[in-house]
C-alpha cells in the first residue's frame, strides 16, 4: 500500500505544482500586492481583502474559475483545428435487383472540426461509413443528402460534397454468348500452344440499365495462363475464371454478369514438323555470278499453332548479297513465320561462292495470264507472242542443270477489259543464284467478253 500510495503522489504532484506555479501563486501576488498597496496607502479596503488567508482561498476560486471558462472555451485562447479523411468509401441502400443507380462516388472526403484532442480523438475512431438511404426511391432523378455517424459528438463533420445528384433505372437483362480471351500468352513455353478451351457454359446473363446493354458488344472469359502453374502437354482446369462485358471499341463495361465466372479447360499441345530451309538471295553482286549458296544446317523444327504448321513447307532464309565480288560466308539469325512459336536452330551460317558470269538463252517459254477478271478471256495476237525467249545469266555450273520447267512467264492483266493491249512480260525462276531477262519486253494480246 505504501507503494501504490508513493506512486499516487507522485502523479500528482507536477499536476499540483503546476496549478500552484501558473495559477495560485500568480492570483495569490496580485492580491497580496493589491492589499500592501491599499494598506500602506491607507485605503479602507474591506476587512476580508485584509486577512492574508481570506485572499488564498479567494484566489483559488478565482484560478478554478479562470480553468473552467478556457475548458469551456468561453475564451479565444483555445486552438481549433480541421482534419481531412480522404477517400471515405460510400455505400447504397436499395433494391439492386430491380435498379440500377448512376451518379454514386465511390468515395468522399470527410473535413473534421473542432479542438486539436477532439479532432484527435475521432480521428482513432473511424466513422461507420457514408451512406445513401435510397430506400423507396423509383426510377428518376434525385438530388439525395449522405448520411453518416458522428464518432465524437463535440467535433464537426463536413462531408464533401454533402449532396449528390443520381439517376434511377429499371434494371433488365440479355443473354450473351461468351468468347474466350488468353492473357500471359507470352509466359507461355515457346514450344507449347494453347489448342483449345471449353467453357462449361456458352451463354450468361448480362444486367443493366437498356441504355447500358446496348453498348455490350461481346462477354469475354479471360483466361490467364499463369494462373495454371506448372504447364504442360495435356488438360489443364482453370475455376474461377473472370468475365468482362466490353464495348465494340474495346473498352470495359461495369455491368453485373450472371454467373460472374466460369470454369474452363485449357488442353495444351506441342505441335511440331522438320521443315527444309531455302536459301533466297537478294540483291545484285558485283560483275560475278552465286556459284553455290549452302546453309551449315539444312532443315529445322518449327514449332507453333497447327494450322500454322501445316501450311509450312519449307523455311525461307534470306540472304542480300549486293555488291559481293568474292566468296564469302554469312552468319544468318532466323526469322519466325507468322504462327510458329519456336525455331529448334537459330542461328546458321551460309556459304557463298562466286563465280564468272554466262548466259544463256531458254527458249519457247510458254507465256501465262494473272489477275483476269471475271467474264473475258485474253488471247496472243500472232504466234510470237504465245512464248518468249529468257535470257539467264549466272555460273556455268549452275546454268548447265537448269530445267526450263523452273522459269515461268506471265503477264498480269489487273483491271484490263476488252479491246487490244501491250502488257509487259515478266519472267521468273525457282533458283535464286540465276537472274532472269526476257528476250521481248512487251507482247500484244485482246481481251474479249466470253
């Protein structure tokens, strides 16, 4: 007991002192001064302000009077101050199943006023949130008043703005059939492809106000690749999976979906095929002709989508010898083709050698039409101008085992209709080291209706 007693005086005895320091003994002064003054002056002050004790206790009526009007704040010596609480989430009251609200914040900002240990105070006690009693409230425009609780009741609670203006709407709904869209793709393993996704439903319902769902261009299911984990050949469940309404530009709509998720299945395959790389050479070399053009590898693994897959029959690799006069050897990266994924060799090397330049004439070369509209028919006019003679040049070597099924003439006859005309020829080959020139550069042939 003597302890808890030792510890009681102790707090209070700087309270004690305190009031005695700032304002007993300061009170006490002024009158113990006042009755020196009006005694040594001969004043006839009244018998009580003579009597030393008298004028303690009155001085300590006077010092709990002063205390009370400052706690009262009967004075201007108290400091007010304000407190802002940002983003106070607001919440709704109405029938969600049968309408929906527009002009709701999400948030406001709530000002506190008052004292600095009151404004404190409310501030450890958080308020129960802003609310907007729509209860009863039809499909119209209104201008409604936020409700909240003050937590403590001596400070001020400004909310801003404390009105908002909303709009009520029947709430109705469509049926939408769901797409499916893959995000993360890209984390995906370069030699595995998504082949296939199954929802476990084709249609939801979509809820809104009519104005809102006429917007709704598509329900998509966005299926994140990460979310599967460890990913590999075979099936894969996803639960959960989000659905997004958007606009036909792409963007999101805040609409409730019915459900607001699916379950998918991701079946992941890894299609694959050895395809042969073609050399293509591009440019002009310098006075010589390509004797050879060999690759280091000469066929590759490409992998991809399967319709990707089998389009590909061979792998073109460019390579620009302009300007070359001397052998010379190329370090070549390889491009992917649209829908291939993954290319088993990325880099090779490709070996040019050059030599003399010959020529040779490839005759009766059978001269073909493109690009003929619908309903006519082209024909030659006169017999020379059926075939053409193409002039090849390149290396001896590689002239020497050309097939003349290799060259092809045409002349296209893109938006040409009836009557005589001169058209270009044009020649081309399948063995890029040789270049091609036709003997006659224009032939004659008329276009007549069929």
């Amino acid at each position: 007991m003597k302890k808890i007693s030792r510890s009681i005086i102790r707090f209070f005895r700087p309270i004690v002192r305190f009031f005695d320091k700032w304002l007993i003994t300061p009170i006490t002064k002024f009158f113990v001064g006042a009755y020196d003054f009006f005694s040594n002056n001969g004043s006839g002050i009244d018998k009580v302000l003579v009597n030393r004790q008298s004028l303690v206790v009155i001085s300590l009526i006077f010092a709990l009077i002063t205390f009370y009007v400052i706690d009262q704040k009967h004075v201007t010596l108290i400091d007010n101050s304000a407190e802002v609480l940002d983003n106070q989430k607001v919440s709704a009251n109405y029938n969600e199943e049968l309408y929906v609200v527009e002009g709701i914040p999400d948030t406001v900002d709530v000002t506190l006023v008052g004292r600095k240990t009151d404004v404190y105070l409310a501030k450890q006690y958080p308020m129960d949130g802003v609310r907007l009693d729509l209860t009863g409230y039809t499909p119209g425009t209104y201008s409604v008043n936020f409700k909240y609780e003050q937590a403590v009741s001596s400070v001020e609670y400004k909310i801003n703005p404390s009105t908002v203006n909303i709009r009520i709407y029947n709430k109705v709904s469509i049926t939408k059939e769901v797409a499916t869209d893959i995000i993360h793709k890209d984390n995906l393993d370069t030699r595995l492809n998504v082949d296939s996704i199954v929802l476990d439903r084709d249609n939801v319902i979509v809820k809104g106000a009519s104005h809102q769902l006429e917007k709704v261009a598509i329900v998509k299911a966005i299926v994140d690749i990460d979310r599967i984990g460890n990913v590999k050949v075979g099936s894969s469940s996803l639960e959960e999976v989000p659905l997004i309404a958007y606009d036909s530009d792409g963007n999101k709509l805040d609409l409730e979906i019915v459900p607001s998720s699916v379950n998918a299945t991701i079946k992941i395959t890894s299609p694959s095929k050895e395809v042969p790389i073609k050399l293509i050479a591009s440019g002009e070399l310098d006075g010589v002709a390509i004797k050879s053009l060999t690759s280091s590898t000469n066929s590759v693994t490409v992998y991809g989508n399967q319709e990707a897959i089998d389009l590909i029959e061979y792998l073109p690799v460019t390579v620009d010898v302009s300007g070359v006069k001397e052998d010379k050897t190329y370090k070549v990266n390889l491009s992917k083709p649209s829908g291939i994924r993954e290319i088993s060799v990325k880099t090779i090397n490709v070996e040019l050698k050059v030599d003399n330049i010959v020529s040779r004439d490839i005759e009766a070369i059978p001269i073909t039409t493109i690009n003929l509209a619908d309903g006519f028919r082209a024909q030659a006019i006169g017999e020379e101008n059926r075939t053409v003679t193409v002039i090849v040049n390149g290396s001896k070597d590689v002239i020497d085992t050309l097939d003349s099924s290799m060259i092809e003439a045409y002349i296209d006859l893109s938006g040409l209709t009836v009557g005589e005309h001169s058209v270009e020829v044009k020649v081309k080959g399948d063995d890029t080291r040789l270049t091609y020139t036709p003997r006659v550069k224009e032939i004659k042939i008329k276009i007549s209706k069929k």
